[in-house]
C-alpha cells in the first residue's frame, strides 16, 4: 500500500533555531513529492516539489528538502526559523502514472515557533 | 484573481440533511479535486474531475456525489449527512503540478 508518513506531529522550536520536519514514504511505483503549508483559517499552499533531477529543493520562504531514494524520506529543512513560521506541514506524494492532484497526505506536522 | 472559491465557508447540518458545497475556480484548470480534512489524518481525496465531463472517485468517496458543472465550478453533494462527515473540506485545482486550494468549507452534521 502507498503511504507517507509524518514522524512528528508537533515540533517546537525557538526562534532563529534550524529544524527539520521529518517524512517518509512507502510506495512500489515512482513517486513525485510535496511539502504544502497551512496556516491557521486558511488552505494549504505549495512550499515546494520534487519531480525529478537535483535530489536537493528550494522552496518558497527559505525551506529547502531533500529527496533520499534509498531511506524512502523526504525530510523538509529551515537554517532558521520566524515566528511567521509557524503553521501546520503537510508532506504528500503522486504516484507515477496517476493524475495530477490526485496527492496522498501525510498527518501533518504542527511547528510552532518560540520566540 | 479570486483563485479558488468556496462556499459556504461554515454550514451546521442535521443528520439526514443535504447539503451542496460549491466550488469555483477562475484559473481556466482542467482538473478539480474535493479533499477532507481532519485532524490527525491530513487530506484525503473524495472526488476529482480530470476535466470538463468527466468525475472519479477518490480515496473516500462514500456518502458524496459530485458535479462538473463546466470547466470553473466543481460540486461536491452530501445526500444524507452523517456525523462521520463533519470535517473541512477544500476544493482544489492544479496546474503544472501544483495544487490551489480554496479557504474550506467548516461542516459540523449534529
């Protein structure tokens, strides 16, 4: 069966501290992957993908992920947090060969910054 | 650019009751999704429509129907509403790999 799964569902951090969101996958297919963001009231907005090429990706609001093949992860980074940072996280996957939008979600990682 | 739009965006129902949340995108996407979300669980897919006249069903699409109306607006249909439907649901469309998601809609079914 396909699945992500978030290893974290909180993780508090200060402010200017790094943190890394940890996601792992399982699928016997090629996998294309997401991290969406939600803050509060509001729908979730795309931090960045990997489709294929540079297993390293940029994103959005300095967040950066990497893509393991071998560890099946697809964990998301920051050097260093803001406050405005904090918001739920979502890690998901396409399978190949499956629509597009057609995303399995992880459960969500709430990151909640300190100041 | 209002994007994706949704409404209501709060709706209180009985069970039994039936209810229609409407969707409307003005990106000129083909493909539109319905997603539910609640805590703990992430999304999960109930219904998408790859394009204009066409529907599939997701990952939890029982108790719903959908509509295609055209190519903006997207329905999703709670005949019979049950408690284990009270959730946040979100229309979505994509392009180029990226989903766009309305603000939700919030449905308490008492």
């Amino acid at each position: 069966a396909q699945s992500v799964t978030q290893l974290d569902s909180q993780v508090p951090v200060f402010e200017e501290a790094p943190v890394e969101l940890r996601c792992n996958y399982s699928s016997s297919v090629s996998v294309y992957l997401f991290w969406y963001v939600q803050y509060p009231n509001q729908g979730l907005q795309l931090l960045l993908k990997y489709l294929s090429g540079s297993t390293l990706v940029k994103g959005i609001n300095g967040f950066e992920a990497e893509f393991n093949k071998s560890q099946t992860s697809f964990h998301l980074r920051k050097p260093s947090v803001h406050i405005s940072d904090t918001a739920e996280y979502f890690c998901a996957f396409r399978a190949g060969g499956t629509s597009y939008g057609k995303l399995t979600f992880g459960q969500g990682t709430i990151l909640t910054v300190h100041p | 650019n209002a994007g994706v739009t949704q409404t209501p965006k709060f709706q209180v129902l009985k069970t039994g009751q039936s209810m229609t949340l409407q969707c409307a995108q003005d990106m000129n996407h083909n493909s539109m999704y319905w997603y539910r979300q609640d805590p703990g669980m992430g999304l999960r897919l109930i219904y998408y429509s790859a394009s204009e006249g066409t529907t599939d069903k997701g990952e939890v699409p029982n108790g719903y129907n959908v509509s295609r109306l055209n190519k903006r607006e997207f329905s999703l249909r709670l005949e019979s509403a049950a408690p284990s439907q009270t959730s946040v649901y979100f229309c979505a469309s994509t392009f180029n790999e990226k989903l766009f998601f309305g603000s939700g809609t919030q449905l308490s079914v008492l």
